[in-house]
C-alpha cells in the first residue's frame, strides 16, 4: 500500500480513531472506521491449522472454532527438515484463511526448545536456530505468497509457560543473537512477514511489550523490519510505555480503557502524537494490505487439504529403531495392536494451537480397514497412570498369541498444553510398565509414540522398533500405518536432542527454579550444542532418523568461492534396496576464534530423494554469517581469519565426511600494544621484529625461547610483567612506542 493513502488517512484521523486502532477489537480484529470507509481485518490462531473462532469469542480463544484441517504440530513437520513442504504447509494455511475472511494467521512459533519440559514445544520447530529460520521462512512465504499475513511468534525468548506473563528470561548479549533472536532474524530479512507477535516475558528484566532495544533498535533499525508488531494477548502492562518502544498493536484490547489510556496520554503529554502516527501508520498498512473482499470466493477443498496432512506427516515421522528389520510389517503376519492412543490418537496440541478437526482417521481403524489387525487391547488408561490389571492382561494374552505387537504409547492431553509446564518426561507409569511386560513375551514388539517433545524410554533395549510420530494431524492413522507397512519409507530425523534423562539437560538446575527469573546459566550450550561439545550420552542426537534404505555421503569437495562463500560438494548414494529420502546435514567447526563455541553447529542442511542405485552430487552455499560469531564488544557479527572445518553427517554425532579450509575473512587491523599484550602474541607478529631489536626485548626473548617451558610460561605472561624476567620498565616502554608508530 503507498504511503500516500495511508498518509492521507491518519490527516483524517481523530485522535479517538487512532487510539482505536491501536487497540484491538472483540479478541480478533482491528478497529474499523466506518466514516472513511475502513474495514476491520480478522486475525486468528493457525499455526497446525486453522482455528477461527465459530461464534462468540472468549478471551483465550479457546471456544468452538471452525471446521478445519488440523495439520500435524511443527514437532513433527521439522523433523522433516523440508523446506518445499512447510512452504507448501503455508500455502495451504494461506488459503483455508481467505476461504474464511480471516486476513492474519497467528504463527509459525519459531521460539527455541530450551527444556524438554516446556509445555509448549509441540508448537514450536527445534532446539537449533537455523532448523527454526529456514522451515519458518518457507512456512511465512506460503502464507503469504496467498495473500495472507502471518504473525510470527513469540518474540522473544519465550522458551517456558510456568508465570510466562511476568518471567524475566536473563542471557548474556551472544546467547540472545546467537541462539534466541537467530531464527526471528532470518525469517526477517528474508521472508519480511507482515508482523511478528511480542511475548509476555521480560528479557534481563525488562518487559518485552515495552522493550525499545528489542523492538526498535534491532527489529527495525538493525534487522529493517517494515511490518507491525503486535502483542500476544494480554502481554501488554503499559500501553502508553509499549507504543513508544516500538509496540503499535495491543491484543486483544482492553475496549473503552485502552482507547481512553491512550487519548489521556496524548493530551497530557506523555506520549507525542507523532509516536502514535507511527504505530497508527502501521496498523493502517497492515490492514489495506490484507484487507479481503468480502464477496471473494475462494477454491478450499477440505479433502484436498486432509491428504496433504497425511502426506506432511509421513514425510516427518522418524524412525528411531529398527532392529531385525521388524519394520515394515509383512502382510502374512498376525499383528497385534496395544494401547488406547491407538483408538483415541493424540494428534494435536492444547490451547491455542487447537483445530477442530475436519476428519480425524485413527490408527487402529486404519489397520483394521487394511487387513492387519489381528487383535486390539487397550492395555491402559489415558485418564490414569495406573496399572489397571484387567486391561493389563488382556494385552499380554493378545501379546502371546500374535507374531508382532505394535504398542501405541504417549503423553496424554492433559499433561501436556499451551499455559503450563511439564514435570516429568517420563510416559505415565502403566505405559511403561505394560511395554516392558510384553516385550518378556513377545519381544518383536514396535513401540509408535505419540507426544510434543522428548520422552524417555526405560524400555528401549528390549524393543525392536520405536516410531516416532509425535503429533501427527488429524490423519494420523492413515499416515501412521502408511509407514508401519512400508507404503511409505520414513524420512524423518529428530530436530530436538532425546536425553537419557531430565538431569542431563543443559538447563535442568535452572529451568523453572525461580517464579521471577528465568536464567539461561547455560547460555549458547542448548540442546545437541551442550551434550556435543560436553560429549554426554543421549538417547537420541539431533538429526537422528533411519530408513528402510541405506545412503553413504562420499566426494565431499569445499572451496572458498565470491562474495565471501564457500561452496560445500557432495555427492550421496541410495545403497539399499526400495527408494528414499537422505538427509546431509552439513556442520562448521570453528577452530578459530578464542571465545567460547560449541564444538560444532548445523549450518545447512538438505534433502535428497533418489532411487535404489541411484547416485546425485548436490551443491550447497555457506555464507559468512555461517562462519561468524555475535562480538558484543562491537555489538557486530564476526569472523575470524584461520581454519575452520567443515563437517557432513546424517546427525549431530554420525559424522562421515570432513574437510578443513582456511579464511581469510576477518579483520586485517592489527591490534595496538599495550602493557597488557602478552609476549606470545608479540612473538607471533613478524611486524614488530624491528621494534624488539631496536628496544633490545630480541635477547630476552631470544634466552627465554631456549626451552619449551619458557615458552609455555610466555604464553601467559604480559608485557607489564617484563621486569621479573629481566627486562626494565624503560625497555618495554619503548617497545611499546616503537610498536605502536
């Protein structure tokens, strides 16, 4: 929309009228201002699919919504690690919102998996920053290439439920850019979303709707954001403070009493009006931008939409074991199926993430209408975590006379939502319990899981197989048993660290610990960066997922190329027997620079579909930011010159290929010499041999260099120091003059 109409509009406005749309209106829309022929605009939940609200809308949301597609949770769609598709996810969203008048979805939710306890990370993609940014980029440009906007969330470091209106998320300055912003950044630049949502938490204590640094300083003036920022519902404490850190639309209003907070501002002076016509300036572009014809008709084919569900799922579950090949199932075999979540999935998540399903297919329906169901037990109870005994044995008697069992297992509903954090990533007791009972009867038993995040698993030596479906959509079933049967080969690989237990966790002392403060002790050490570098076991690693086909990565070629890239070759093989999808996922290791890094860290990664036999060189494209490092003594990104290795493998551990290259990228300036400068850096710089002649320092150096361990003891000792060597204050002074001309 030109600036010119949106000028003309705000001369045009009273002051009432601006702070009317600053405000929202009843939960879900602008205001309208009828008087100049300005239509409100409708926003709603939709980041697993669409959830606009049928009638009358409570303040959550949470009532009867429309009838809609419920796609499967970003959990599962990142394991994926497909750009086309979550593109493809976005187009669809995209249109199931025009089909229904609604101009903005709510979502992706980009924010990073901190702990496994966070009750809301079935809604968000991965634990890695860059998995977050490119899925989340492709996701904003299918939404909006439908003309329709998205809001992506929750902006920022939003990484727990537990008082999340008033927890101050703590970091330090590289933690925040390199891990907590890293994600918002890319979709940013490179997908320019139409409004990003700010989160209720604070960041080192300064509230988030009021945050000028976050908001202004980097979003627009650092990142050149141009869209609207709005707030989740009910984050705002200040309207007035909000409005001017770069906040321009409350949600979802507080009627009468935000307008008159706002006109009362103006008038006393407490907020200038040129700072209102900011934020009015840009809620008027948001909306002629996305404003929808009233009487469009669009093409929405429900059906359509439901078999893309069950396509996005089956591309996304991960395969986690497979011993004995007991997948996929054969169809001689008797199979048996155990476990309630089998009858009654658990396909999506609580909250505002929930979709009223347009037709909702279940796993044991689906292998019935197959032909592979050879029994079902119910084995357990969602609503408890104990053992019924009844339900146990029926499923141990099936268990006996079946050739396989495939046990349905997961984290009921309850335990599990938007509003609130987990306890334990423990599955409930009587699951546990009966996986283990079966498996000393029957050992060729499949455990499929159903979940948000990771789970543990006591049992996992003495089971053959584990599907990992996470929350598949409401075609859960038929995507589920597409799998198990082998119609469709797994493709998936886990985009969050399984721990063996939660005291493994990188946050585990602090998350949660305090109502006030959330402190990120760990700092860039999330997830795969902290059990990597500290190399602890797991369960399973990031970037984990087999196949029913074998690939090898080899030929790796890597060469510095224009404009401060390097070109990564490799070429990948389909060495097994049925057609797949490989996943290379390409790591730099940054031998470099002396500051503290993770031992590695994903910086691309791609997906390869070939045939059996079948061979394909793929060519990817680092840049520099994918070799560089946030200096928050120049509050810029960095990189440094030296070696850096470049790393190729199907997980964070499983690496197969390696190459070291050397850059010269970083800055050429050298550093002045000051009684601080320690005499292994002055005896690195060929450039002050003159000066160490001229001042005499050259016959020290030269005497103390006779033996390695005076030159260990070099290493840390500064200039200033010189005098216990046997040098005077007056010598080192001059070489310091001398140095420094």
């Amino acid at each position: 929309m030109t600036n010119t109409r949106v000028t003309s509009l705000v001369d045009q406005l009273t002051l009432q009228e601006k702070a009317e749309l600053v405000s929202g209106k009843n939960f879900w829309f602008t205001q309208a201002i009828d008087r100049l022929g300005l239509q409100k605009i409708m926003m709603t939940d939709g980041p697993s699919g669409l959830r606009k609200q049928a009638d009358s809308a409570d303040a959550l949301g949470l009532n009867r919504s429309v009838q809609a597609v419920n796609f499967p949770a970003s959990a599962l769609t990142a394991s994926s690690f497909n750009r086309s598709m979550l593109e493809k996810l976005g187009e669809h969203l995209g249109n199931a919102a025009r089909a229904n008048q609604v101009s903005v979805l709510l979502g992706p939710g980009i924010n990073i998996k901190r702990s496994p306890l966070a009750g809301r990370n079935f809604e968000y993609f991965s634990e890695d920053p860059l998995v977050a940014g490119e899925l989340g980029t492709a996701y904003v440009q299918g939404v909006q290439s439908q003309g329709v906007g998205v809001s992506v969330k929750h902006f920022a470091a939003n990484n727990r439920e537990n008082q999340r209106f008033t927890a101050s998320s703590n970091m330090d300055e590289r933690t925040l850019r390199e891990i907590y912003l890293a994600a918002f950044e890319r979709i940013v630049k490179q997908a320019q979303p139409a409004t990003l949502m700010c989160s209720y938490n604070a960041i080192n204590h300064s509230l988030n709707s009021q945050n000028k640094r976050l908001l202004t300083d980097i979003l627009r003036d650092e990142w050149n954001f141009k869209g609207l920022v709005m707030s989740d519902w009910g984050a705002v404490a200040d309207h007035t403070a909000a409005l001017k850190a770069g906040l321009d639309l409350e949600m979802p209003g507080k009627g009468q009493a935000s307008v008159d907070e706002i006109v009362t501002a103006v008038e006393q002076g407490q907020l200038a009006e040129a700072q209102l016509d900011r934020s009015v300036e840009r809620v008027l572009t948001m909306i002629l931008d996305y404003a929808l014809p009233a009487d469009e008709t669009v093409d929405y084919d429900l059906n359509e939409q439901h078999d893309f569900a069950k396509q996005m799922a089956e591309q996304s579950m991960v395969l986690l074991k497979n011993s004995d090949d007991i997948l996929p199932l054969k169809p001689e075999e008797q199979v048996g199926i155990v476990g309630e979540l089998a009858a009654k999935p658990r396909y999506q998540g609580g909250g505002s993430s929930h979709v009223n399903a347009f037709k909702v297919t279940t796993p044991l329906e689906v292998a019935q209408s197959d032909g592979f169901e050879s029994g079902y037990a119910q084995g357990y109870s969602l609503d408890t975590t104990t053992v019924d005994t009844d339900l146990a044995n029926d499923a141990l008697e099936l268990a006996k006379s079946v050739d396989k069992v495939i046990f349905f297992a997961g984290v009921p509903e309850q335990d599990e939502s938007e509003g609130y954090d987990k306890t334990t990533i423990e599955l409930p007791a009587n699951q546990n319990d009966l996986i283990t009972k079966i498996a000393a009867v029957n050992p060729n038993i499949v455990v499929v899981l159903q979940n948000g995040s990771a789970v543990t698993m006591p049992w996992l030596a003495q089971v053959k197989g584990v599907l990992e479906t996470y929350l598949a959509g409401e075609a859960v079933g038929e995507a589920t048993w597409d799998v198990l049967d082998g119609t469709i080969n797994p493709s998936g690989h886990l985009a969050e660290t399984f721990p063996l237990r939660i005291e493994d966790t990188p946050s585990y002392e602090t998350f949660n610990a305090s109502r006030e403060d959330e402190n990120y002790r760990e700092g860039l050490f999330v997830g795969y960066r902290y059990y990597d570098t500290k190399k602890l076991p797991v369960l399973f690693p990031f970037g984990y997922g087999l196949s029913y086909t074998t690939f090898s990565f080899h030929d790796l070629q890597v060469k510095e190329v224009a404009g401060h890239q390097v070109a990564v070759q490799l070429t990948v093989t389909n060495t097994g027997q049925r057609a797949g999808v490989a996943t290379p996922q390409i790591y730099v290791a940054n031998q470099t620079s002396q500051i503290e890094k993770p031992v590695k860290e994903l910086r691309d990664f791609a997906k390869v579909a070939l045939e059996a036999g079948e061979s394909q060189t793929i060519t990817r494209t680092l840049d520099q930011r994918a070799f560089s490092w946030f200096n928050p003594q120049t509050e810029a990104w960095e990189s440094d010159t030296g070696t850096y290795e470049i790393l190729v493998g199907t997980s964070v551990t499983d690496v197969v290929l390696r190459q070291a290259l050397t850059l010269k990228w970083g800055s050429t300036t050298l550093q002045p010499v000051t009684e601080n400068t320690y005499f292994s850096d002055v005896i690195r710089r060929r450039d002050l041999t003159a000066a160490l002649e001229e001042s005499g320092l050259d016959k020290l150096l030269a005497t103390l260099n006779g033996s390695s361990e005076n030159a260990q003891l070099l290493e840390n000792i500064p200039l200033r120091s010189a005098v216990m060597l046997g040098a005077d204050s007056q010598q080192v002074a001059q070489f310091i003059r001398l140095a420094n001309r």
